[in-house]
C-alpha cells in the first residue's frame, strides 16, 4: 500500500544526468501476489540496485520524476508489481539512476511517451499565521561522509495492509500510519509533502519555506482514518472491493486541515501548472531477461 512512497523518496535523493546512461544488467520479474499485505523494498549497495515490489507507475515516476497522479495511462500500471535487480556500470552513479529507468522502460516494456503540462488541482502546505509548531528532529545526524569513499548503502523499506502503513527510508527517517495516527520521524517538509499526497485526491505541494528536518504527529480522527487508509490504498494501485470504495463516497472531504493545524499547519486548495507524463504505448509483461 505504501510501495509508492519509496519510488518518490528515490525522487528526492537522485538527480537527473546529461548523459543517457542505461544498466549494465538488468532483470525485472513479476512479484509474487499478496492480497492482505503489500511490502516493498530499495537496496542500493556500490554498483548493485534492487527494487522489490514496485509498480510499473512506480517505476515510470521514478524515471521521469513525477508523482503517481501525474502519469496518464492505463489503470494496470498501478496494479501489477515487478522486482528488479540491476547493475549500475562502471563509471556510472545513482545519479544517474533516472534515465537508466527511461531505458529499461523503453527496452525492457517497449513503452512510449510524451509531455504535457496540465493545470492540477493541488494543496498547498502552508503556515499558519501564528507559525509552526514543528519538534525538529531528534534523530542523530548522519556521520559524515569522508572524501573519496563509496556513497553509504540506500536501504529502504515499506509495509501495508489493513491495519497500517510503514516505512523506514534510512537514516532515522521513517512513516507510520496507524492506530488513528500519522507520525513523521526525521523528514524534511518537501518530504512530508509527498507523505500526504498518498492520502490525499491531488498532489501535495510544499509553500512553508521551511528547511531542516522534523517529527511531526498528527491524530486522526477515527471516522477519517478508514477514508485514509482506503484513499492511500487506491492511490498505490491496490484493487479493493466495491464496498471498500464506498467508504469514499461520504468522507469528509479535508481530513487532514485539522490535525495539521494543531501543528501550526495549513493545507489550502490551489490549481497549479504540472508535468505530465501521457503513455501513449506499453506492454504489461517485460521482455525475457
């Protein structure tokens, strides 16, 4: 259920390259099913990269850096999940990790795209007028990284299911949703923005200007914790059954102003110019490896 936030998390950690790089090797095969439970995994060790559970919107993000909401394609690219394991080449970065997805994207699914940018109905994160009332983070800082050693490995990891959400990004930075309660350890606030878009209709947006990173808690309400876990679900591609849909259809329509005002919080509706990324063609299997 959370798969998501981990191609979004790489999002923020890589960077785009001019060259047009691709993997040395590359094997992507369908996950194995699970209908109550949904884990997800990113491992990034020296030259070695595997992804586990990720969906091909997932991947299409990751590759072209945009949110789940802002890809235009068939409703499977949400639903159908793939592990990949490759190796980054010699001379080549996790920086570079982008366009290595665009290539083994087109090889690999044999998929074709275009841009386009559409007005988006968005929230904006904001501040009250009173200010934040954020508790910067109490996880120790990383050690510092020492000139001319290997990058430190990425490990991340993500779980959901009925009873929750979680995910542990590294590095004392981590997610939880559960037991009517999102809580927030060690993130910066463009982060946190993406952590609520996945429970949310429409991208997040960070306006706060804020930097450093933060614990937050918020405390949800228990007649708009169901309405969030099943928007975080339909966000992350999971079929639900009709009637877990329902649930949508008489939730409160701003769940989350609230809670994030309690911490000096404002969530506001916006329209705001996006990139979209328009799949014109894609195969729902992979070439063999």
């Amino acid at each position: 259920m959370s798969r998501t936030i981990i191609g979004l998390f790489l999002l923020s950690v890589v960077t785009f390259a001019q060259a047009s790089p691709t993997f040395e090797v590359v094997s992507i095969r369908p996950s194995s099913e699970q209908v109550t439970q949904v884990s997800a995994g990113v491992r990034i060790a020296g030259s070695q990269v595997r992804l586990g559970s990720m969906s091909l919107k997932d991947y299409i993000g990751m590759a072209y850096g945009v949110r789940p909401q802002q890809i235009a394609g068939p409703d499977w690219l949400g639903q159908h999940r793939f592990d990949l394991a490759a190796t980054i080449p010699a001379g080549g970065s996790v920086t570079q990790m982008p366009e290595m997805m665009r290539a083994m994207l087109a090889d690999r699914f044999k998929m074709a795209m275009h841009r386009e940018t559409k007005e988006f109905p968005v929230y904006e994160l904001g501040l009250t007028k009173d200010g934040p009332r954020l508790q910067p983070s109490s996880a120790p800082a990383a050690p510092a990284e020492n000139v001319g050693e290997k990058p430190p490995a990425v490990n991340v990891t993500a779980s959901g299911s009925g009873n929750g959400v979680g995910v542990d990004l590294g590095g004392g930075s981590s997610f939880s949703f559960g037991n009517n309660r999102l809580e927030v350890r060690k993130m910066t606030m463009f982060q946190f923005a993406e952590v609520l878009t996945r429970f949310v209709d429409r991208p997040v947006i960070d306006r706060t200007a804020l930097t450093g990173s933060y614990d937050i808690t918020l405390d949800i309400a228990p007649e708009d914790y169901v309405s969030l876990m099943v928007r975080s679900a339909v966000n992350a591609g999971v079929t639900l059954p009709p009637q877990a849909l329902r649930v949508l259809d008489n939730a409160n329509a701003d769940p989350l102003s609230g809670p994030l005002r309690n911490a000096g919080l404002t969530l506001d509706s916006r329209k705001a110019p996006l990139n979209v990324i328009v799949v014109d063609a894609v195969e729902k299997t992979p070439t063999e490896n």
